[in-house]
C-alpha cells in the first residue's frame, strides 16, 4: 500500500478497524527503509485505540469519563520522531526479548552461561540495546484482529536460539482490549514479555497532580526483594503491614512517596493465581474524579507496578542544577516525573537466575503464551 493510503479494513460487533500510514523506520543495522502501520480500532462506547508496527506499540487509548468528556489515556508521541527519540522510556512498547532485568546481563540455561548485552551499567534492562521495541513488525489482520510478527535471531542480544514472536492486538464492544504474546525457539532461551504502556486515566498530559488522586489495588501477597540497581535477590517480602500492601486500594498520593530507597513503586508484585495458565485479577486503577477505571487480567505470575520515577523532573519542582534537565516532549505537551504508572504484566524479573522462581526456560517445541486484558470503565 502506498505510504498516504487509509484503508478501512472490517467492521465486527460494532467495533470500526482500520489501517493508515504512520511514518518511515530506517534500521541502521541493514539500512533499509519500511513504511511503520497504524492500525485503529473504535467502538460503539467511543473507546478508541491505537497501535503502530514500530516496537508493536500502543500509541493512543482514548476512553470516556463519567460526563462523558473522552481523553487519550496512554502516554506516547505524534509521530516516528518521538519514537525513534533516546529518551524515550518504552511508551507503550512490545518489550522483549526479556523485559525487566537481567542481573549482570548473564544467564545461565542447562550449564551453559551465556553473556547478554548490558545496557544497565553492569545489568540488562528491557531486552539490552536493541530491543523488541527498536524493530518494525511484520503485520497481518484478520477482520478486526492485528498480529504482529518478529523473528530474532540466533545470539540477538547475546540470547540464543532464533525466536519467532507474535503479538495479536483486539479492541471488543464490552470495552476490552485483548493483548495476545506467542513465542517458539529453535533452542533453550530465556523469554519474557509485557506491554509497556504508560496510563494516567485523568488524560495522558495531565501530569502527577492528577496521578496521585488514582486509587490502585494489586492482587499479591509478595513483591521480589531487590538491591539497589533494582536486581532481585531471591527473597519474597510479604506486603502485609507494608507499603506494597495493596491488596486494599490506596490513594496513591498517600503512598508514593514513601517507598524505601525510591521516590516512587518500580516493583515487582506476585500475584496471587491458581494454576499456571489461569486468567487471573492483576490490579485495578481508579480516577475519581473521571470516573475512569482500568482493570488488568493476565496469565503472568507478576506485575511491575512502575510511576514513571525515571521520567525528567518538573522544572518547577526541581532544586538542583536547571540546565541539567533534559525534556521529554510528547503528544501535547511535555511529560514529567510520576505522570503515569505502568502496569506491565510478566514473569518475575531475573527468573531465569533464580531456582525459586517460577520456570523462565523457553525449549523447542514448547510455546510461550502470555495473554492480556485491559478491561476500561467507568466507576
């Protein structure tokens, strides 16, 4: 298709589809130019969503608020300058090959160690340099459904084995975005993926004030014990009586800022489920004063729970040195610190490293299955 052309590609149960042209991705590794595709769904409920092939990324939630006023609720940018720009943290990325960390970018499978790219000083963070995120995805739509499809390579980051990827994205009438991870290996390696989008249910630019009048719940009686750079230890700490515990809902004004060594939660929690496959209640997050709700479904057995702590700072709330900052500009305006949380659904971070985790090992002939939903309404 030519890079202006719109195509309306399927109406179902009342939800539009369609396909346009969003930009050009270069890849520096081979130098070829390929178009980057938008695909866009909206429902009979106004709830409209948005994914480009570039990182598999969610681009654009828009939802409705109680007075029925829609806002984009997903941080992002307008257009593949954004994306393609170095502080970009991820915005709703396909992230992999292994998201989260890799402690000292090193993993061992069946005695054999293997050394990963470390993009985290002496760690991995998110899939190493050139992560998942960093590729355009081959596409393909089947009435109103997307899948997206990668293939890395043999030793892509230092993993092994070549890893075919599929991504299905689907918006349904009952206001359910459904998020669909499949992969197969040639060899033993180590997969683990999520979604990185950043919500903020007020409305994507409307920054920590709005953030911290969110009430959020989560379904885990642990987090992972981690040191410093973030890396587990091994150990699972129980919530009760702790900040983590969020198994009751918490404003989360009244509690960001109080969690040890960090101004702001970027940990993981683990969920409580039945067996391994089972769809299970992650988190739920409301904004009172929208009404807008999201909940979270997910077969994963943990959810990092991250508040954007590593976006630049407000100027007007910074006490050091101004002309250190940098600016993130995003769709409508710039984005700051706490502007949005994440909720990405996973595997434990480092599980591979960890014998008391659960299982992290990809062999062949077995199929890797991580399915999604978010689930968007009104309280």
């Amino acid at each position: 298709m030519a890079s202006g052309d719109s195509t309306k590609y399927f109406q179902k149960d009342q939800v539009e589809f369609e396909e346009d042209f969003f930009g050009l991705f270069t890849d520096k590794t081979t130098g070829q130019s390929s178009s980057v595709r938008r695909f866009t769904w909206r429902n009979s409920n106004s709830v409209t969503v948005q994914v480009i092939t570039y990182g598999a990324t969610i681009t654009s939630i828009k939802i409705p608020g109680k007075n029925g006023h829609v806002d984009d609720i997903v941080m992002g940018f307008n257009d593949m300058e954004g994306y393609l720009n170095r502080l970009n943290p991820y915005f709703g990325a396909t992230v992999g090959r292994v998201a989260n960390r890799v402690g000292y970018a090193r993993i061992e499978i069946d005695g054999t160690t293997y050394n990963v790219t470390a993009n985290l000083g002496l760690h991995q963070l998110h899939g190493g340099l050139r992560g998942f995120d960093k590729v355009n995805w081959d596409h393909y739509v089947n009435g109103t459904k997307v899948v997206l499809s990668y293939l890395s390579r043999d030793n892509e980051e230092g993993y092994p084995g070549d890893v075919l990827v599929n991504v299905s994205f689907e918006l349904t009438n009952m206001n359910e975005f459904l998020v669909d991870f499949t992969a197969t290996s040639t060899k033993p390696t180590f997969v683990n993926l999520t979604n990185h989008s950043y919500f903020n249910l007020a409305g994507h630019n409307k920054g920590a004030g709005e953030l911290y009048k969110h009430v959020v719940s989560i379904n885990a009686d642990y987090t992972t014990d981690v040191d410093d750079n973030s890396i587990p230890s091994g150990k699972l700490l129980p919530v009760a009586e702790t900040i983590f515990d969020l198994r009751i809902p918490r404003v989360l004004g009244d509690v960001i800022h109080k969690i040890p060594g960090y101004d702001g939660y970027d940990h993981n929690f683990c969920i409580n489920k039945g067996s391994k496959q089972e769809i299970t209640f992650i988190a739920r997050a409301v904004h009172p004063p929208t009404g807008r709700a999201l909940e979270i479904y997910s077969n994963q057995p943990g959810v990092q729970f991250y508040c954007s702590n590593s976006i630049p700072e407000d100027p007007k709330n910074f006490k050091g040195d101004k002309s250190k900052l940098e600016t993130l500009v995003g769709k409508d305006g710039n984005y700051y610190k706490h502007g949005a949380f994440c909720f990405e659904t996973q595997n434990w971070p480092d599980a591979i490293n960890h014998k008391n985790f659960p299982p992290a090992v990809l062999y062949p002939g077995q199929k890797y299955h991580h399915s999604v939903i978010y689930k968007f309404f009104v309280d």
